[in-house]
C-alpha cells in the first residue's frame, strides 16, 4: 500500500484482503502502525503485564470491511491494536526503524510459511486457511486468487517499497503496489472528521510534500517495483469501485517475479563498497542542504551557536554510514532520522 495519511489507504488494505478471503485465498495484513505500537510498547514494560495490543504475539482478527459508502480511511493502528487513545506518541527514530525492519520479516515470513503463527509482531489475519479449487467463500464457484500478503504502510518514499520487492524477488512469488492516490485537502479534511486516530494536520501536509508516488507509465530501470503498480484514485472514487481494479492485482500477482541474479562475493563486495560511497556522497549533499536551510533561517546571533553542533550531526551520520559496511542504508531514511536530529538540536540551542 502506499499513500499519505487519510487517503483511504487501511480501508483499500483491508477490503483486499477481505476480499481474497472471501474467494479462498489465505490473506494477512502488516500493519506497520500495529507493529510500532506493540514494539513501542513492549520496550516501555518493564513486567509481563502488557496492553492486549502488545502482550500477545497472537494475530488479530480481521474487522469487517468499511462500509463502500465512505471513502475515509480508519484511524491510523486501530484495524489491529484496538487503540483509540487520541494521544500523539512521540516520534521515536529507534522504533520507527525497528518496525519496518520487523514488518519486512513478518512479511518474508508470512510468504514462506503460509502462517501468521510465531512472528512475535501482531498480524492482521483475513484467513489462514485456503481453499481450494472450486467453490469460494461466496459459493460461486471460482479459482481462489494467490494468497495475499498486504502491507499496510504509507512508503511515502520510493526506497521504502523496495525491501517488499525483494521478499517477492526472493520467494519467487507475483508483487503489487496499490496507491491510494489523494489530494492533500482532501485528506486534510477527512483527517479532521475523525473522532479518533486523527494525525496532526503538519505530518500529513508534510508527507504529501515528500510522497515519491509510484508512477507505473514511467519507465525507471533502477525502480523496477514503481512499475507494478496500480492507481486508486481515492480523493474522486468512492471505495465501492475499488473492485474494479481487482483484475489488475491479479494479473501482477499472477507473473512471479525473477529471482535475483547470485553472483560472486568478490563482486559482491565491490558493489557494495559502491553503494555505500554513493549513499555517503547523496546523504552528505541533502545534509548540506538541510544545514544550509536552518543557518539561512535562523537568527544571526544564534547561527555561530548552531554551527559547530549542526557539523558534528553530520560527522557522525558520516562516520556510522563509514563504519557499518554490511548495513542496508537508505538515504531517505537517513535524511529523516538527520532532520530529526536537526529539530532535537534546535530545541536544545532555543
């Protein structure tokens, strides 16, 4: 899935996989938020006594699907965690990397196994059990779609969606993005008509700035996965016509993609030096960037007491990219944990 906040994105999620369980298929949903939330909170217990939502590993069951009659999108983590605290949690770069690097295995996993069971994060479940040819779920008789990995996420920024299309890669198995595609004003609005979940009004704004949407008619050799993707234009459809997009899903799912080429650990070794110089070199520019704005709008008397600080951030994102060889870094990722650390420093020097 991908999209900005309240675009429709959990419903769509949900609906798909409903709708695969209803035909036969076995399907599940990752819930980045679910995960979050249930990390978050098992790092603060510090006794087996937990919330519900993170004291089991048990999936989740799957909720009914939204009513077709609406076109907004449920509150963000309440499908699984049953959370309707109107709180904002702090952001915590930490755990916001622990959960993608836990929803990547869950997904891998879920792909293998065929079984929410033992993942140790919650799991929305749709159905676990597939049926076979012949009579679906409806009772009409049909061939049950493959079985259906849904993640339930924003993957605002193209690097994002690219670990989802290695697990696919790797197990040899059909990949498909579904973007909910929505204006922000129209996001903004339904956000404000939630009585719960509802997000800061900046974050969603923010994120439609920095959204890299998938665009499946351009051709881009080195995003490969941008092209498996299918367009859901939620801000002027009502979610009722989603089906119609359905036939596309399948045939994605249905062509397995190629698995990766294996070469030798020599050249292995040397792309990854590559790699990692290229992401040192584009971090260290969009670092540049991001100091040069702040210095620019900062008063004069405060720039020679941000200078020094801003620098040594920069050294150490430098230095950890240096240091850590056999990590996966995406600059995206590394550009927003920095502008975090930017935001901390500020409120330290102000």
């Amino acid at each position: 899935m991908v999209g900005i906040p309240a675009s429709g994105k959990s419903s769509l999620a949900r609906l798909v996989a409903h709708h695969a369980a209803s035909l036969g298929a076995a399907a599940w949903i990752v819930d980045l938020d679910a995960i979050e939330s249930h990390l978050a909170a098992a790092a603060a217990s510090s006794s087996s006594s937990s919330p519900s939502c993170s004291s089991s590993s048990s999936p989740s069951l799957l909720p009914p699907p939204p009513s077709c009659g609406a076109c907004a999108s449920p509150p963000s983590g309440g499908s699984s965690c049953g959370s309707s605290s109107p709180g904002l949690r702090p952001f915590d770069v930490g755990a916001w990397r622990a959960s993608r690097r836990a929803a990547e295995e869950a997904a891998s996993r879920l792909v293998e196994t065929r079984t929410a069971e033992g993942l140790g994060v919650p799991v929305v479940v749709a159905s676990d059990r597939r049926i076979g040819p012949g009579e679906g779920r409806t009772g009409l008789p049909v061939a049950p779609p493959p079985d259906v990995v849904v993640v339930d996420d924003n993957m605002y920024y193209t690097g994002m969606r690219a670990p989802y299309y290695s697990v696919a890669r790797s197990c040899n198995c059909g990949y498909a993005q579904l973007y909910a595609a929505c204006g922000v004003e129209c996001a903004v609005e339904r956000n404000s008509q939630r009585t719960h979940g509802r997000v800061p009004e900046f974050v969603i704004r923010n994120m439609a700035t920095k959204l890299q949407a998938p665009d499946p008619n351009l051709p881009n050799k080195e995003n490969k996965w941008d092209s498996h993707t299918v367009v859901f234009h939620s801000d002027s459809h009502p979610l009722s016509e989603w089906s119609d997009l359905w036939g596309s899903l399948l045939s994605l799912w249905a062509i397995p993609l190629p698995p990766k080429i294996t070469i030798d650990e020599a050249s292995q070794a040397a792309s990854r030096q590559t790699n990692l110089q290229s992401v040192a070199h584009q971090f260290d520019l969009q670092a540049r960037d991001m100091i040069g704005g702040v210095m620019k709008s900062s008063p004069p008397d405060k720039r020679h007491i941000l200078a020094k600080p801003l620098a040594d951030l920069k050294a150490q994102f430098i230095q950890r990219i240096h240091q850590t060889p056999s990590a996966m870094f995406s600059v995206s990722e590394l550009s927003l944990e920095f502008e975090m650390g930017i935001k901390h420093l500020l409120t330290l020097c102000y």
